[in-house]
C-alpha cells in the first residue's frame, strides 16, 4: 500500500542494513516523495497501490514498497538487493535476461522502468514476460527516447528506440498498448498534460501501460524460431 514520507523514513532508518548516515541518503534520494513525483503516471495509468506487483530492476525497492506485500522484485545489484530485503520487501537478486524462469507466480502489474534498452534480448524479455501476467495483467515500460543530440547514447544502452520502433516491437511481442506519456517529473502536472503529444515524440523518455494479447502475430511460415520460442 502506497505510504507516507513519515512512514518510509520509519522503516528504512530502523530496518535498513547501512549506517545512519547511508540509510539517510538512500531515503531522501530514492525513497522521499517517490508517490508524489510518480503520482501523474500512476494517475494517468490507474494504478491500484494494492496489486501484486512484478518490479524488474527495483533497485532499493522505493517503487515496490508502496504496493502489495506479496508483490517480488528482481534486482541484479546485490547490494541495493539486500538493502530492499532487509526493509522486509521480497527481491530475489537474479538476471532478468537468464532467470525469469525461476519466478513460479503470476502478477497484476509488471513494473519495469529504464530497463529494456540495458538488454541484449529485449523481444526475448518481452515474451517471457507474458508468462509472469495474470490474463488481466498489465504491464508498464518506460525507456529513454532517442534525441537529436544523442542523449539517449550511453556505454550501458544496447538499444535506442523512437515511439514507433518501441509500439511495433511490443505488439510483435503479443502486448496492445492502452496508454503512453512522455511524462518529465519536473514539469508541472497541467503541462505534462497539454504536452503529451510532443513529449512522447520528441521528450526525453516514453511510458507505456500494456496488456497483453492472447495471441502473439508471428506468422509462423516465414520464419525459423529458436527452441525457446512456443507457439
């Protein structure tokens, strides 16, 4: 359930495993005001704080605190990995590109922010995916859009994706698009909204809500699938 400043500053300066000092900055840089800062996308894509929540690359686990406590995040990073744990969140420090298999359950929501373009395998992630979504599920992506002046290049970015590459491969990959944004935390609400439109053309990043599709639309005599790939 989504909590308050006092709430979160509570449970990470007494539960946390680093010092004070760290457990201090970790709040007020990933874990104060998270909610509000997000509140225009989960607004936007009504989000219930209460569903049971999948959240790849959940770093210190600000996101995955404030929804279901049966809700898992993945995270690489073993250190931001056992500082989510010892906040009593569930985070299992895995590859989300090898070991998705690991993970026996089903999800509401699967959150997954400025994380696909970090992959080798993105379509491969994408149908994975499927499996971990209950029927109803959804799912939400957010990656950097590219830029004339090529601020989405990075040495981390293995891929770069304007809307129309990023709507395509969703969709190949069995997934509909419900909603987009070009969401920037720092503008103000009303101008997030009458931007929209331009921002997630030319903004500096892109959110989608997706559900997925019964079916995925590979037509299955043109290609050679690899054995991992079932119809």
């Amino acid at each position: 359930m989504k909590k308050t400043n006092e709430e979160l500053k509570k449970i990470i300066l007494e539960k946390g495993l680093a010092g004070p000092a760290e457990n201090e900055r970790i709040y007020k840089k990933f874990f104060k005001d998270w909610p509000d800062k997000n509140s225009y996308i989960y607004n936007r894509f009504n989000l219930d704080f209460k569903a049971k929540i999948l959240d790849i690359g959940c770093t210190y686990g600000h996101n995955l605190i404030n929804f279901a406590k049966d809700s898992v995040g993945i995270e690489k990073n073993t250190q931001a990995a056992e500082f989510a744990k010892s906040l009593g969140l569930n985070v299992v420090d895995i590859n989300a590109e090898d070991d998705l298999e690991l993970i026996h359950e089903q999800f509401d929501l699967i959150w997954c922010t400025d994380f696909l373009v970090h992959m080798i395998s993105p379509y491969k992630f994408l149908y994975d995916c499927r499996q971990l979504l209950k029927s109803d599920g959804r799912f939400v992506i957010q990656i950097p859009l590219m830029s004339f002046l090529n601020k989405h290049r990075a040495h981390c970015h293995f891929y770069a994706f304007n809307k129309k590459a990023l709507v395509y491969l969703l969709e190949m990959a069995g997934y509909r698009v419900v909603k987009t944004s070009g969401l920037i935390r720092s503008l103000p609400v009303w101008l997030n909204h009458l931007m929209e439109p331009i921002l997630q053309l030319w903004g500096g990043n892109i959110w989608l809500l997706l559900e997925k599709n019964e079916q995925i639309p590979v037509n299955l005599s043109k290609v050679y699938l690899p054995k991992w790939f079932k119809v």
